[in-house]
C-alpha cells in the first residue's frame, strides 16, 4: 500500500500565511482609498481653477483706451 502525504500546514507556516493575507488585504484597500481620492483631488482643482478663471480681478481687466 502506497502512503500519500498530505500537505499540512505547520503552526508556523498557518502564522506566515496569515500574515501575508493580512498584508495583501492591506494593500488592496489602500490601493482603493487612493483610487477614490485621486480623482477627487484632481477634480477639486480642475473646480478651483474654473472657480478663479471666473472671478472679476482688477488685474484682468482692460483699461480704457487701451489696445486690445
């Protein structure tokens, strides 16, 4: 009769995979916190920059009598 082992997992090894799950769970909801907040900065200054564009500076406009 052939004996077959069987891969099992030691106390150690179990705490090894443990921590590397742990640490891959990490990653990924970091790596998702960033791909919501990037695009949310970047259109918070695409807003501000239209929001600037649109105000009224006394540096903007054109005196009297000057040429265009």
């Amino acid at each position: 009769m052939i004996r077959v082992r069987t891969c099992e997992l030691t106390p150690m090894g179990s705490k090894i995979a443990k921590a590397a799950i742990l640490v891959t769970a990490m990653m990924f909801f970091a790596i998702l916190a960033l791909d919501i907040a990037i695009p949310a900065l970047v259109l918070c200054i695409m807003a501000l920059s239209t929001w600037l564009v649109s105000l009224d500076l006394p540096i903007a406009r054109k005196q009297g009598g000057e040429a265009a």
